[in-house]
C-alpha cells in the first residue's frame, strides 16, 4: 500500500513549522502540536521513529538542522514514506546546489511548495526524478554560498521525457569516447565452527555500472547464472555450454531493466542511465568459495599463560592476491603482555578492543602465513569466571575474484549510430561478517 500520506511538515529543531502542505482532509491542520507536545517536548525523538497520537502515525526523520514529518491517518506502508523523504531531500539538494538545512529552506519556501506538488498529489507519490523535474520547473533554487557544484541546465523534449518508458536517461547526450565501466562487488558472511564446520555462509553482491554513452543506447549483460543459459539453450536450440554455473537468489533491478524480456529471455537488457547506477543486487546461498580458511588453536596454560597460534591459508590462485587483510583474534580482558611470531605482515596486541591484530597489507594466493603469540595475563585474587572466546573476525578485499563463481561472459551495446566501445570489468570481494569460532 503506498503512504498515502495526509500532511507533510518542515520543522526545525524547536519546533516551529517552516513549511507544511496538507494533502488530504482528513486530519486538522493543528496535528503539528501533537507532535511538539507527545515528541519533541517529552524527548523521545532519538527512540523510535514512528509514533501513533490519537488515530494518526507520524513518520519522521531528521536531516540536519530539519525534521521531516509525514502524517498519515490510515495504515500505511512505512518503508515507502521513509524513501519518499530520502528522495524529495535529494531532489531539494539537487535544486539547492548540495545543501538542505533550515536556511535552505526558508530562501527556497516558493520553490519548495510548488515541488510538492508535483512529487506528491493526494498524498500518494510521484515522479521524483530530478532530471525529470528539471525538465519542466525550470525555477532555479537559492544556492548555498559554501556549495561550488554547477546548477544543471535543463534540456528540451520534457513531454517525451516525463510521459516515455526511458524517464531515467535525457536525449542528445554525447561523448567522445564511449566506455562503460562493469564492477561486481561481493560480500561473504561466514560464520565457521571451531572444528572446521561451516554453520552459516552466504554472498550477497551486486553489479555497479558507470556508463559514458552517447546517444539512447541499448545494452544487453549475460552471465553464468543457471537459468540465463538454460533459457538461451532453449531459444537457440542447442546444448548449453559446459561450465560452472551458480543459482541466483533474490535478485533486485534498478528500474531501467526490462523485466518484461528477463522474464521470457532471462537477459537482462536495459537502457542505462547517464554515469552511474546499480543495476542489481542478488545472494548466493550455495556453492559459495571461500577465499580464506582459518585454522586457530588457542591453549590456556593456566591462569596466567596463553598460547595462540593462527594459520590463514588463501584458497584463490596463486596469480591472485588479497589487500588490507586483518585478523582480530579476542583475548581474555586481564592481558598485560604479548609477544609475537608471524611469517608475513605484522601484528601487535590492541587494549581498547581486547584482540590480537595480524595485518597483511599484502596476501598473495595458495600461500599460508602464520602467527604464533604468547599472551600473558594478570592474575587476580577475585574468582575466575570461563572466558567466553569471542569468533576471530576477518577483513580483506580480493580484486579480480568472485566468492559466488559469477561471471560476466558478454556486455553487448547497440546503438542505431553504430559507435564503438570500449567495456571495462571488474571483479572485487570483500569481507563482510566473516568470523570463525575458536
């Protein structure tokens, strides 16, 4: 259900109302002092951002010196108000040159009413593409004196802007050198058992584009995605290519894919907005390579001697390496000493967060480094409670490797003016709650 939303407001940090617009009669134009008085005077702005007064929600947020306060009367989706305001504020940030405080406001109040009006009608959003916007409320806003980004000029063609099915990318766009720039970013969770067993795995990724295209471009991006080539097997009427292929999960398109055709092709084909954009989001829950594997062994020699020593083996090729890669290994709170052998990297005992930190700025594949630490602990005269050993955590980045095993195997572009292109790839996994029990 959308917000349908009765009343939005603008108010500062006392509460007083910069600008507000009544959508819908079905609440009273005073509902702004339940908020001052059930909210903001009783202190409960930091608790939860959406309360019920009487028979009304109010959703709202701050951004910077200003809340924004959306009423609604009936049950509403929440999730859809909250992005609602985070794109009208980007909106009001393009027109105001970056800034969106209160003397943003009060220099732009006419600009401001006459794009709530378009944004929103009868409480139920609209378009709020600023390059759709720019189109047709050509009004500049008051910049900010400290903002040194230029205003965007508006271009010709709105009506077929606003009212066509490529609302996200404006005619006449030229370039001298045609790229598009192709990253596949991963996470890998993992949470692993002290004896070697993987309890909790999963990669969540997404593909980034940064395109600088002329013209209305239509491009077309396959992948080793199972269903993709069984489909395309069937359309051409032969065997589907040997290879290894991975099983996408709850898969997000930004809104420039035609859904239509993945659905009956499973291609993903879109007209690309101008520089960059997500194009899609996906999780993979099985087949997942780990890049790193952890094998640590932490004896407790009494009360007062501790024993660790960490093996981290690189599972990706031997071509490949890993940057910024950090082994936080816990240790109990009453640690007064350490000492350290490791074959690469550095490491050094860190009190703030009680962990043992292994640093390799640089961690080539099919290798194994180790550290070998002997920790000494404070004894004290109060009973000893078990130490409750914390997972050792993990950070890295593995350019050029992929966690899920997903590939990109072409990225085609066809424009009716025939240029050439120049595409660029790139593959990057990170470390996301990678943790293995010890």
């Amino acid at each position: 259900m959308p917000v349908a939303a009765s009343a939005i407001y603008f108010l500062n940090l006392r509460g007083d109302v910069l600008i507000n617009r009544l959508y819908r009669d079905d609440v009273g134009g005073n509902m702004v002092d339940a908020f001052r008085m059930h909210i903001m005077q009783t202190k409960e702005l930091g608790t939860c951002p959406v309360r019920q007064i009487g028979g009304c929600s109010f959703f709202y947020m701050r951004i910077s010196n200003v809340y924004i306060v959306i009423v609604v009367s009936s049950n509403a989706n929440v999730a859809c108000a909250f992005k609602f305001v985070v794109e009208a504020v980007a909106l009001f940030k393009s027109y105001f040159g970056g800034a969106f405080d209160e003397d943003a406001i009060r220099n732009n109040f006419v600009l401001i009413y006459e794009l709530l009006d378009e944004i929103m009608d009868f409480g139920y959003p609209q378009n709020l593409s600023p390059e759709i916007l720019k189109l047709y409320i050509t009004q500049e806003g008051v910049r900010s004196p400290f903002s040194s980004k230029p205003s965007d000029k508006p271009v010709p063609n709105a009506t077929l802007q606003v009212t066509g099915a490529v609302g996200w990318r404006r005619e006449g766009l030229v370039y001298k050198k045609n790229e598009v720039f192709l990253d596949i970013v991963e996470s890998v969770n993992l949470l692993m058992s002290s004896k070697g067993s993987v309890l909790r795995c999963d990669v969540t990724g997404k593909i980034l584009m940064k395109c600088f295209l002329s013209g209305m471009p239509d491009l077309k991006l396959g992948l080793n995605d199972k269903i993709g080539l069984e489909k395309e097997s069937q359309l051409k009427s032969r065997p589907a290519k040997s290879g290894k292929t991975i099983e996408l999960d709850d898969v997000t398109f930004h809104q420039c894919v035609n859904l239509t055709r993945f659905n009956s092709e499973k291609t993903v084909s879109f007209v690309p907005p101008d520089g960059e954009f997500e194009l899609m989001k996906y999780r993979i829950t099985e087949g997942v390579n780990l890049p790193f594997r952890v094998l640590p062994t932490i004896k407790e020699l009494g009360r007062t001697r501790m024993e660790v020593n960490v093996k981290v083996k690189s599972v990706f090729g031997a071509k490949m390496f890993a940057l910024g890669v950090v082994i936080k290994i816990p240790v109990p709170k009453q640690t007064a000493k350490t000492s350290f052998q490791v074959t690469s990297g550095r490491a050094k005992y860190n009190a703030a967060t009680d962990c043992l930190i292994w640093k390799i700025r640089k961690f080539p594949g099919q290798t194994e480094p180790t550290m070998s630490a002997e920790v000494e602990l404070i004894s004290t005269m109060a009973e000893k409670k078990s130490w409750t050993r914390p997972p050792i955590q993990m950070e890295f980045q593995v350019p050029m490797f992929t966690a899920s095993g997903l590939r990109v195997r072409f990225l085609k572009v066809w424009e009716k003016s025939g240029y050439n292109t120049v595409e660029w790839v790139r593959y990057i996994t990170k470390a996301g709650s990678y943790e293995i029990r010890c």
